[in-house]
C-alpha cells in the first residue's frame, strides 16, 4: 500500500491507460464482454490467473444483468468454472462494500477517511414519508395563493382535496428526482422571470416553489437527504475511491444518463486498469449525422454522444471489443445496419435516398427470397442473407388481445427448442399479464394475483368510509379466515383440530348470509351499522314465512346467529375508523392527523385479524404503522379523504416483481432487458404513446425554464427508450416486433421506430421481405373462432306431467301468459331470483310498502273514513315501513309522494264507499279448474288488493298499482290478473265473499304525482275480461297437460314490461338465439287478454 506498506500486486496489466471499448449493436453484450474480461484483452496484458480476477470491479446499470454475466462468466471459461470478479450496480453505493473492494489497492489512512465520509452521509427520506409532506405541502402552498383581484383573506383555492395533492406530489417528487439525476439547480426556480406568463404557470410555480422551500426545510431539520441526493453523494465518494487505489475497473453498459454515473466514469480518465464498454454505439451512422445527434435528444445515440463528448473521446478512439472464443449467436450485421439507418436524425433522412438506391441495385442482383420463405410454416428457421433485415418480423394483430395470442404463440413455439432462450419485452404491463394468461393456458406460466398490494387495508378503509352493507360483504370476502378465529372458537363442537380449509368454508358460507339476509332484502340497512338488526330481521321473515325464497328458508336459526355474532365482531373491529366518520346529524366530518388515522386504521387491521379475518401479506410484512405512519400534523383529514389519500399512496408503492413463468422465458420491461440477449426476443406494445411513452406538457416547468434551471429537454427520454429499443432489435438472432392496430377501444398509432422502419423498407420497394407473421395471425384467429358455428335454438324444455305445477297464483299465471320458460325456471327448477348487491330499492318494495299500507289502514278503519284519513295513512305507511326493517330515507320521494296520494285518497274514499256494505282487503281466494281433457284439477289462487260489496250484492275488486304507466299497460292487454280475480269473485272463491255476477274491475293508481292518484278501468267490459281470461286459461291448462308442449321462451310484444325485466333470460341464453326485431311476437298466442 501506497505511504505505508507493501503494493498488493495484481495480476491485470497496466500496460494500457484508461480505454473506451463499444460491443457491436449485433453480437451478445454480457456474453462478449465476459469473453474480454476472461482474456484481458480490456487491459491489454493477455490473459489473467483465475485468482486475479476477483480484484476486478465490474459496474453493470441494473441487478437485472448481475446473473446473466456471472453465468456468461461461467459458460466461457475453460473448464466451466472460475472465480467471479465483484459485479456491482451503478449507483447500489454502500460504504461498507466500497471499502471492501478498493482499501487493500489504496493507502490505509485514505480509504479510512473515505469510508467516514461515506458513512457519515445522511440517511434517505422514505418515498412515503416524502409523499406525505409533500402533499402536506402542496395543499399549504394552494391555500396561501392570493391574487391582487381578491379581497382580504380570500382564498382562491379553498378546496384542494388530498388526493389531488398527493398527486402534485407525485410529479414534484418526480421533477426533485430528476434534479439530482442531472445535478441540476433547482433553486434557480425562485429567479424565474415569469410576469409574461399566462396566469396558470405563475400559480403552478408559486405552488412549486412553495413546495420545494417547505421540502428543503423539512429535510434540514430531519437531517436527511432525497434517496437520489444521498446516491450522488456516495457515488462521488466512490469516484474518490476509485481515484485513489489502482484496482482494476470496468464500467459497462452505461450511457451516463445519470450525472453521478457520468462523474464515476470520468474518473477512470487516464487510469490504469481502468475500461469502459459501451452498449450499442453506432458506428455505422455517417460522421454528419453523427454530429447532427447533438440536436436531437431523441435519437439513440443522443446519450451515448453526450458521453463521448464528456470523456472527450471521438466516436472513432473507441475500440472494439474482440475476442476469440465462441459466443452464443447474435443478430445480423445487415439486420443492425438497417436499423441503423432507419433510426438516423430527422434532420439527415435526406441520405435516405442513397440508401434505397444502393438496396435497389442489391436487390436487381439477388432475388432475396418471398416472406413465406423467412418463417415458412411457422417454424424459426433461418432467414435467407439476402433479405432487408435477416430475422427480423413485424406482427401487426387487430386487437391488444390478439396480440397477446400472438407473442404467447410465438414463445410457445420458440421454446420447442431445448437449447433456446426466449424474452418478451414490453413498458405494456397489460401486455405482459395478457400472455401470461396465454401461457398460463398451457401450464407454462402461474396468474399474477388479482388482488394488488395492501388490497385488504385498501378495503377496509373503503368500507369503513361508505358504510354500504354491498362494501361490507366485499370486506368479508376479500379476507383470509385464520384459523380458529374468534366467532368460530365459539362453536368448537363444530371444528376439527386441524382443518383450516373447513373453517374457511363455514366463513365464506356466513358472509354469503350476511350477504343474503342483508344486502339483497327489501330490509337492506342504508349503513352497515344496521347489518345485525337486518339479519334479525330476516330470521323474523323466516320464522313468520314471509320469507319466500329457498335459500331463506333452508337456513338454519343457528347459522343466522353466528352470522349475526360475526357482523357484529366486524363492526366492532372497524370502530377506530367509523367512530371518527362523520356525525349523520352534522354536514361536517371531523379532521384528524394523517399519523392518527393511520394508527386507527392499523388498530382496525388487527382487531380484524384476531377474529379471524387478515390479509394475505406475510408474516415478515411491516404493519402499517411502520409504513405509512408519518408524522405530518399539517395534514388534517376527514375519513373520507383518509381513504382517498391512503388509496393514492398505496398505489404509489412498487409492486414486487413477477417470477419467470419458465427457466427459458423472461418477459422484462425495457430497463430490466439492458444488456440482455436471447434466441428469440419479443418486442411487444409498440405503439406511439405506449412505447414509447410520448411525454406531454410539464404543468411545473416549460422548456425554457427545464434549460434555465439545468433540466434536459422531456424528449430524452424518448432517446434512452430509443436506445433500448435499437439495441434489442439488433442484438438477438429472431426478433419480432408487435403492435396493436386497436388499443383501448380506439385505433392505435404505430410507434414511430416501426413507422420509421416500413417507410425505409417500402422505399427500398423490399417491404416484403421483412416478414408479417401472417401464419402466426391465422394461429390467433383460429383459437378465437371455432372452425363451425352452429347456433343453438331457443330452449324448449318439455319436463314429464308430474314436474309440472298444478297450482299457480294469478300473479304466476299472467306470467305463464308472457313467457311459460319463466314457469319452468321459477317452479319445476324451483330457481328464485335474488337481488342484485347494492341494487337500489324498486318498484317491488314500494309497491309491497305502499299495500302494506293500504291494508293497514283499511283493517284499522273498515265501516268509516276517518277525518284525519291523510295523517293517518302516512302513518300506516311509517308503521309497514319499521315492520319491514325498511328505511324511508333509502328512498327520499316515496314518502313525500305517499303523502300527496294520501291527501287525494282521503278526499275521494267517503264516495267510494257510498252505499258499501262490506270492504275487505288483502283477501284470499283459490278455485279449481278442470279443463277439457286435462290430467286432473288445476288450482288458481289469488290475493286481492281490496274486494267492496254494495248493498245491492254487487262487488268492485281494486287492485293497487303505484304506478300510472303499469295501470294503463295492464288495462290495454286486458288485465289477466285483475280478470281471474273476477273469475274466483264469480265463483265465490273469496272467503267470506258471495257469489254473483261478473265484479267492476278497476286500478287504483297510487303514484303520488300529478294526479297525485286516479281510477282507471278496463278497456272492455269486466263480463268480456273475465271469460277471455277464463277461455284462456283452460286453453293453456290444457295445452300443457300434454307432455310435447314445451315450456318455450316467448317474448311478446303485449308483455314487453315483462320481457325487459325477465330475470331467467340469460338462464335460455336469449341473446345467442334470438334475432327478433323489437316488437315481434315470439311464440303462440294462446293466452292472456288478447285471447
């Protein structure tokens, strides 16, 4: 060691200074840069010992490329094994590992120093807690923004919510990264000359600068610096520790995008041992152009002249890197050099022209061979030399599902290969999760979980935020059971010792009882907090058989308990957040610290856990305390932004990385594919906007003030995806390219690489030559269409006599007139309808209310009307409404219009019963009917809605409908259920109703509107009503008492209400069959008013 003791010696030569070497765009970057290393041609002194080699300091830009180099190290060494040198990452700078690698080759007391530097450098800010102060700043910053039109103490923006503040945050946080990338000044914002700017850009940078003072303050008191500052910081005391020892390094693959990567490579400048291997330089590109990528950010090589220019070095003192030994196949160089030339600078695509005349004339000489002959059937054989671009294909599919398809096809076929290597790579994640579904098909590859990270904590806020009974049930089903859990040990006799997956079924089947007995009844609570007095309801609704539907009823008393037990626990667990939420009495919520409601939400996960319910995170997962818990009393929130804030930021976190689907397949993102190779590589998503990325409009800083401040222009970005881009579509012997012509519904752009790459070829007129994948297209298409169609036929079920009912309520009967396939779903297969989850109450709950009503008061008053009929009607109603378990102010206006009918009911009732004798409601009946040839008697029943007899014997049914529209539809088609009520009144099937002639049968309409209520009465006379009815109900007895008559699904125009509303369509799968036009009969017309 250097001023001290001995120079540790080492085998790398240091016969040549510092050199700039450039792997050729076509042939294996890692591979080839292995082959140097194991022959020492990078220092110029031969081949070095395997012990030499670990004092080499090898820096790669991603993890990504650590492996693949350690095994290309590997695969080339003489006998298959070596010692590795130490592989880093730029910018993965540790102190420790830094002393480690440069202390034996540099004075003891220097390195010493260095690595107290190095320890000494300030912590990072957590992305969290940056997030969170940030935002805490930004909605500061838009509170104190004043103009000089406002009065005293008026603010303009008086409502930035925090999700729009996290999401300032988010692109702040973004512009403060790319500052110390670039080690660019960004307080040079606070000297911005913007008093000609538009009124938008002055406040967006007050608010900018705002945040950034309140950033730096926050930083200097917390003694902590950004994650990309502290990097800086390091990496320039690792420069030093380079600079100081005389170990050998290498620096690979790096275009020097990053300031401090930049400064790390220029300080190998005139040192020993010292090498940097560029990826992909172009030195194909004419030295006019080559200097006309100054000027534009775009292009490929932009970064990598950038680099050259700061290392002072010309593009022709780089050297290329060579090696004897045999690397694994790589593109084609006439493949690269297309490429190259289609990717040339805007301003030069004049020299296009030379080129097209030099692939015409070589085109003249040889033939080439058509695009069958480049994949022919579907296989990767090799592309004929003579083609345009060897091994290359463009895939253009109709629809981003179809592309998957595709590429799934592809790698499938490529992966036949034993020996081969294959790699999608795409920005597109939807993409990337499509072909794994693909592959998933084949048993080639896992599903990504459906559940994103911190879904269950996301929930629960969401939950504990609405209250909905629909959002509650999602929280029950969305947790994992552990076993034993607290409701359940309370029923031990029921459990086995050690059978969790029996648990989670008797879990999963009473969140399906608070789903059933609460969000899908007529009583369904307008909060959660009312989930337990629902599901005690539904046990009364069992109990009394008003609950009619089958899964109420096979229900056990004891399983509603334990579903009740269970609500109530999750209630309980959820009360750190609704105990905060806002008071119904009161418009307000109350506010409290961001740092507070974490803790509540965390105490809520854990009561959550100890009964039973807990995500799937993992043991070793940090709670959420520990990863959101930031200290930000600025940040003042009512539950309702809690929850959109805690959704912003949990967004905001990275999600880890999907494992390889198969040991041969990779599917990357561009950054992640650096440097690699493959046998085959996919290049997918290639459309503008999605590769690349097109950057819009900074809302923070224009492109004046980006230069100003030391910000390069946004399109550089474009060039570094560029330089992905070119550098995978040369570097791999098969490489398809695809695209998507639709994407999201809309027609899609080509990216402007492929644009760029069939303008070039179809002016060589070879476009042909670079192959379309038409095979691979055809492969798609036919594993989404069948190779015939036959459609099936409307569903025409014929169940044996005995299955079919011989009893039906007229209600069921005017249904059996619409459609019989709603008869042989409802009573043969016994299949109840339930309610859609969360559905909002319908015309079926205010009509059961409104009777319930009607008939209240009609038993309470039957001989007299009294003088407050109005009030006291209203009452019935609010008396029917608390029997139900239901909540008037679920539904706002029935009340309101219920009053209004009232008002005219009261006003009306005394002339109705002028001259009545008796008035019966909601009263019974059922008659037997034995039609000709029939297989025995048929029993209709009914319920009438209200039944007046005169005191001349003469009777009036009613029959109440709560809207105008369904009284007017069923007084035009002749009324079936009001007629066969008329019927059983004849026949004096009514308890405690005489027999007599044909009834008046009339429709009281109770819609509260204007009219507030109104009689209508049938369109005939009831005698012709009735025996119409009555003539086609003993028609369709009998009919269906023969076993060929199928229950068939019938659509007719005189019942469309019934059609558009028939819950069994998709049970006949009525969209695969019918193409009737809207308003044609389907089916027979046998029955109903019309006969």
């Amino acid at each position: 060691m250097t001023g001290g003791g001995a120079q540790l010696e080492l085998g790398f030569s240091a016969a040549r200074g510092s050199a700039v070497f450039a792997c050729p765009p076509h042939r294996p970057f890692l591979p080839a840069l292995a082959a140097a290393i194991l022959d020492g041609a990078l220092f110029g002194g031969g081949e070095p010992e395997p012990h030499d080699i670990p004092a080499l300091n090898v820096y790669v830009p991603s993890q990504a490329a650590v492996t693949p180099l350690k095994l290309a190290l590997l695969d080339l060494s003489p006998c298959g094994a070596t010692f590795l040198p130490r592989i880093r990452v730029l910018g993965d700078a540790d102190p420790l590992d830094m002393f480690a690698a440069y202390a034996p080759h540099m004075d003891a007391g220097d390195a010493l120093a260095l690595l107290r530097d190095a320890v000494d450098v300030p912590k990072p800010v957590g992305d969290i807690e940056r997030r969170v102060h940030l935002s805490a700043a930004a909605m500061k910053a838009a509170r104190d923004i004043h103009s000089t039109r406002m009065e005293f103490g008026e603010q303009l923006f008086s409502g930035v919510t925090a999700t729009s503040a996290a999401k300032i945050a988010a692109d702040i946080a973004s512009l403060i990264d790319d500052a110390h990338r670039e080690r660019a000044d960004l307080a040079k914002i606070d000297r911005l000359d913007r008093g000609h700017a538009s009124g938008g850009e002055q406040i967006s940078l007050q608010i900018l600068r705002a945040v950034r003072k309140a950033w730096d303050a926050h930083k200097k008191r917390s003694r902590r610096l950004d994650r990309e500052e502290r990097r800086n910081r390091l990496m320039a005391l690792e420069a030093a520790f380079i600079r100081a020892s005389d170990a050998p390094v290498i620096v690979a693959g790096s275009t020097g995008s990053v300031a401090a990567t930049m400064g790390l490579m220029e300080a190998l400048g005139g040192r020993a041992r010292s090498a940097i291997v560029l990826h992909g330089l172009d030195r194909a590109l004419d030295d006019a152009s080559w200097q006309a990528i100054a000027e534009h950010p775009e292009h490929p090589q932009h970064g990598l002249w950038q680099l050259l220019a700061r290392l002072v070095v010309c593009r022709n003192e780089v050297s290329e890197l060579e090696t004897v030994r045999a690397l694994p196949a790589g593109g084609d160089p006439i493949r690269a050099a297309f490429l190259s030339e289609a990717m040339r600078p805007a301003s030069t695509t004049a020299r296009w022209a030379d080129y097209v005349a030099a692939r015409k004339a070589e085109g003249s000489r040889d033939a080439g061979a058509t695009a069958r002959d480049v994949w022919a059937d579907v296989s990767l054989c090799d592309a004929p030399r003579g083609t345009l671009a060897p091994g290359l294909t463009l895939v253009e599919a109709d629809t981003s599902q179809e592309e998957a398809v595709v590429v799934a096809l592809i790698l499938r076929a490529a992966l036949e290969d034993e020996a081969a290597h294959v790699a999608l790579v795409t920005p597109d994640d939807a993409l990337t999760a499509r072909v794994r579904h693909a592959l998933a098909a084949w048993g080639m590859a896992s599903e990504l979980p459906a559940a994103p990270r911190h879904a269950f904590a996301l929930r629960v806020a969401a939950t504990a935020t609405s209250g909905k009974p629909e959002d509650f049930t999602a929280l029950l089903r969305l947790g994992l059971l552990e076993p034993r859990s607290a409701y359940l040990r309370q029923r031990e006799s029921d459990l086995t010792e050690a059978d969790p997956g029996a648990d989670r079924d008797r879990f999963l089947r009473l969140a399906e009882l608070v789903d059933l007995g609460a969000a899908r009844q007529m009583w369904r609570p307008a909060s959660m907090d009312g989930i337990p007095a629902a599901l005690a309801r539904a046990q009364h609704a069992i109990a009394s058989g008003e609950a009619r539907h089958p899964a109420m009823r096979r229900i056990d008393a004891e399983a509603w308990d334990a579903a009740r037990l269970l609500a109530g626990d999750v209630l309980d667990a959820l009360s750190p957040l609704t105990e905060n939420a806002a008071d119904p009495a009161s418009d307000a919520a109350p506010t409290l610290p961001f740092r507070r409601w974490v803790a509540a939400h965390d105490e809520a996960l854990a009561r959550l856990a100890a009964i039973g319910l807990a995500c799937d995170a993992g043991d070793d997962a940090p709670s959420l305390g520990d990863a959101f818990g930031v200290d930000a009393p600025s940040l003042a929130l009512d539950i309702n932004d809690y929850a959109a804030f805690f959704a912003e930021l949990a967004r905001g976190e990275p999600t880890p990385a999907a494992g390889s689907p198969h040991p041969r397949l990779s599917l990357l993102s561009p950054l992640d594919a650096r440097l690699l190779s493959a046998d085959v590589i996919v290049l997918g998503g290639l459309n503008e906007g999605a590769w690349p990325q097109t950057p819009g409009p900074s809302p923070w800083l224009n492109r004046q003030d980006r230069a100003a401040i030391g910000l390069s222009p946004e399109e550089r970005r474009i060039g570094q995806a560029a330089h992905d881009f070119a550098s995978l579509a040369a570097a791999a012997p098969r490489v398809v390219l695809t695209r998507a012509k639709k994407a999201n519904g809309s027609l899609a752009r080509p990216s402007r690489w492929i644009a760029r790459i069939t303008t070039l070829a179809r002016g060589t007129g070879r476009l042909a030559e670079i192959e379309t994948g038409a095979d691979w297209l055809e492969m798609a298409r036919a594993r989404r269409m069948p190779a015939t169609v036959t459609p099936i036929a409307p569903p025409e079920p014929r169940p044996p006599l005995s299955a079919r009912p011989r009893r039906l309520s007229v209600t069921a009967i005017e249904t059996w007139f619409a459609n019989p396939y709603a008869i042989y779903a409802s009573f043969i297969l016994d299949l109840k309808p339930l309610r859609r989850i969360g559905e909002s109450h319908d015309a079926r709950d205010k009509g059961t209310l409104y009777h319930a009503a009607l008939n209240r008061f009609f038993e309470a008053y039957p001989d007299r009307v009294p003088d407050d009929a109005a009030a006291r009607l209203v009452a019935c109603l609010d008396r029917s409404a608390e029997e139900f378990g239901f909540d008037l102010d679920a539904a706002p206006f029935w009340r309101p219009r219920f009053a209004r009918f009232a008002e005219w009911f009261a006003a009306t009732e005394a002339q109705r019963r002028d001259g009545l004798r008796l008035l019966k409601s909601e009263v019974g009946g059922k008659l037997k009917l034995v039609a000709e040839g029939a297989a025995g008697p048929f029993e209709v029943t009914a319920r009438a809605d209200r039944i007046d007899l005169g005191a001349d014997g003469s009777l009036r049914i009613f029959d109440f409908k709560t809207s105008a529209n369904a009284a007017t539809t069923s007084a035009r088609r002749g009324a079936p259920q009001l007629a066969l009520e008329g019927m059983l009144a004849m026949e004096g099937a009514f308890a405690g109703l005489p027999a007599g002639g044909a009834p008046d049968l009339c429709y009281i309409i109770a819609s509260g509107g204007e009219p507030p209520g109104d009689i209508v009465t049938l369109k005939v006379p009831s005698e012709e009503a009735i025996a119409a009815a009555k003539a086609g109900l003993l028609l369709r007895i009998a009919r269906f008492d023969d076993e060929a008559t199928p229950y068939a699904y019938e659509a007719r125009a005189i019942f469309r209400d019934k059609a558009d509303n028939d819950p069994y369509a998709h049970l006949a799968r009525v969209k695969e069959w019918s193409a009737a036009a809207d308003g044609e009969d389907v089916g027979a017309e046998d029955g109903g008013g019309d006969e």
